[in-house]
C-alpha cells in the first residue's frame, strides 16, 4: 500500500503542470516570506551556515541548494538532452536543425540587447548572461496548462528548444564564472566522467559505482573553481539511451523516471524558494523601469528572446534548414517564442552568480527576472488559449466536413 502511494505520488509530481505549479508556489512563498514582517528569519535561514570541516567545504543552505541540488535538476536535464539527440527529435538532422537554431538565436539576440541596453554599467560584463535562458519546467508547465488544444509537436519543440538552451547556458556558467582553475582538481572531475562512461559501456548497473563517481565529480568541479551543477548535464550527456535485447528500458530512461519527480518536486522548488526572496521596496519598484541594469533584463528575456527564437525560426524554415513541426502555423511558434521568455531558475541562477558582490545589484535583477517571467507567462498563455481556440474550430470544421 505505501510503495503504491509512493509510486502514485511520483507520477503526479512527474507532471509537468504540477512542476510549475510547485515552483510557481514556492517563489510566490519567497517573496512574501522576505517581505512580511517576519523577513529576518527568512535571510537567516537561507544565509545559515552547513560547512563540511573534512571537506573545507563552507557553504550556506542557500549554496547547497544553488550548488548541490539544483546539479540534479542538470542532470535530469542532461538526461532529456541525450534521449533528444539519439533517439528523439533531434537525432533526424532536418527535425533537429529548427530547435536548435532558435536556441542559437534566442542567446545571442538577447545578449545583444542586453549588452547594448547596459553597456559600461557595472556587473554587465558578465550580467548579459541573466538574458539568455529559458526555464524548461516553467514553460511546459505553462504550456501544459494553456496549450492542451494545440498539436502535441509543440511539447516536442519546446521541450527541445529549452534543454538545448539550458546546455549553451549551462557551458556560459562555466566560461564566465570560472576564475581560475586547480587543474589537478579538473583531472580528477575528468577521471570521474571517464569512469562513468566506461562504467556505461560495460553495462555495469549498481548505484554504488555511480553514486560515489557523481560525488566526487562535483567536489572535483567545485574545488576546481568551476560551477559543479556541470557535473551534472555531463553525467547525464553519458549515460546511455538505447536499451539492449535483455533491458526493458535503457538507464537514462530508469534514472529519468526515477530523478525527475525529485527533481521538479524538490530541487526545483527549493531553488525557487531561496532565489526568489527578493526585497520589493518602493525603491525597487522604481528602478526596475529606470535602472540600466534592469531595463537591459527585462528587454533582453522578453523582447530579446521572443524575437531571437520566433524569428530565427522563421529564417531558418523559409531557407529550408529546418522544418516547422508538423500542424504548427507561424502564430503557434510565436506563441511558443513568448514562453521562451520565461527565464526563471537559470536566469535567477546566473543573476546570482553575475552580480554577487552587489547585493542590491543581485536583488534588482532577480526582480527583473521575477517580473519578465510573469509577464511571458501571461502573454504566452493567452496567445496559446487563442490559438487553442482555432485549432479546435478547425478540427470541429474538418470533422463536419467528413460527415
């Protein structure tokens, strides 16, 4: 009866629209929580102390969300990634060419509005990165709850588009908040990844092999000085998708099944609830339609990445590169561009690591990034209720047609 409960609740939290409504809750908890009276307790919380002496590790609670658990978010992401290029959308070169440009273009048009808006202030020389992510549980939530009535190739491209997005944003943390890196330390991550893949090749299947060589290699990343939530897209990038004669199921498809329920109902929210926790003074408020920094946010992710996925897609398909999903039109894609825009936990992520020696830096452009996201999810929602609308009139013409 309980590993039946259990399994029950894996499967609701497996859903997409339960993910984002968790995620949803948790940031809406995290601004009410830092600005309620009981603010204090909220910062004291999220700023307290949990080191590891043996480790010389010294991190905040904050920082083992940030860094720790939100490497299983990557690695649920590596996951999906690998399944797409092997045996899903993007392992057929023409289906695979159209998510991935739009990706391409949904970065780097929104780094250019970005830089351009807040070229010479400070903290831009790495905060252009804030633009240029989509949140993949967000937006299919998103799309899950308001685009049920469009075709299911929608998911498919989205799906593709997002986890394609978050590796160019995943190797950008690594390029830009990389310092200086202990190369003995960087080898010693390379040999973890090395003895992971070989452990793939020879079918080995013990979670005693696996476990300790994805430990070691994000403490290898972090005293490598490189960000460790990498450790995770590369362990899932080497795991294998296609199952052989005497496997029902390859062991990204079982450690997809088994990591996304932990990953969308724990370390997603949590992320959530210790990114999202921003002061909104009356000062904030403000400055989020006058400050530099912000207004390079705001028109980077939602103008930036709207137009950089829509129309790099439409280039792409009038030059016969990619092809359009199948029973999508031109406004469909647009709507799907607009929840490109939904930035979310890398945006939060990269703004944090952007801009932490600034703190009231930092709180504006998560503030930014918190109402970017809102407002993408709105517009995209009623774009994809419209055209939800019309394809249903054309399935009740088509069916009315034929009788």
């Amino acid at each position: 009866m309980i590993a039946e409960l259990r399994s029950e609740f894996a499967r609701f939290l497996r859903t997409e629209t339960v993910g984002g409504a968790l995620l949803l809750v948790c940031a809406a908890v995290a601004l009410l929580w830092a600005n309620s009276p009981w603010s204090d307790s909220y910062f004291t919380l999220s700023g307290a102390d949990l080191p590891i002496p043996p480790l010389h590790l010294d991190l905040t609670l904050a920082d083992w969300v940030k860094d720790g658990l939100l490497a299983i978010f990557f690695f649920v992401a590596g996951l999906e990634l690998k399944r797409e290029l092997v045996v899903g959308e993007l392992a057929d070169r023409k289906r695979a060419a159209l998510p991935i440009v739009a990706a391409v273009g949904g970065v780097v048009l929104p780094a250019i509005i970005a830089s351009a808006i807040g070229f010479g202030i400070d903290g831009m020389e790495r905060g252009w990165a804030i633009s240029v992510a989509t949140d993949i549980a967000f937006a299919l939530a998103v799309l899950a709850l308001t685009g049920s009535r469009i075709p299911a190739t929608a998911r498919v491209f989205l799906l593709s588009l997002a986890v394609v997005d978050d590796l160019i944003a995943i190797v950008l943390i690594a390029i830009l908040f990389t310092t200086s890196v202990a190369i003995w330390w960087l080898l010693g991550a390379v040999a973890c990844f090395l003895a992971w893949a070989l452990a793939q090749r020879l079918r080995l299947r013990s979670p005693l092999i696996y476990v300790p060589l994805a430990l070691v290699a994000w403490y290898a990343l972090h005293e490598a000085g490189i960000h460790p939530t990498l450790a995770g897209v590369l362990c899932g990038l080497l795991t294998r998708v296609r199952p052989d004669a005497d496997e029902d199921q390859a062991p990204a498809a079982r450690l997809e099944h088994l990591f996304q329920p932990i990953s969308a109902g724990l370390c997603v929210p949590l992320f959530a609830l210790f990114a999202s926790g921003v002061p909104l003074s009356g000062k904030v408020f403000g400055e989020l339609f006058t400050d530099r920094l912000a207004l390079a946010i705001i028109v980077g992710l939602l103008a930036g990445k709207t137009i950089g996925l829509f129309g790099t897609s439409w280039v792409a398909i009038r030059l016969g590169i990619a092809e359009r999903p199948a029973g999508l039109g031109n406004r469909d894609m647009f709507a799907l561009s607009v929840l490109g825009a939904i930035g979310f936990t890398v945006s939060l992520l990269v703004a944090e690591l952007a801009l932490a020696d600034d703190v009231a830096a930092a709180e504006l452009a998560k503030a930014a990034v918190l109402l970017t996201s809102m407002a993408a999810s709105l517009i995209g929602s009623a774009l994809l209720l419209r055209r939800g609308r019309a394809h249903q009139a054309r399935r009740h013409a088509d069916a009315a047609a034929h009788v």
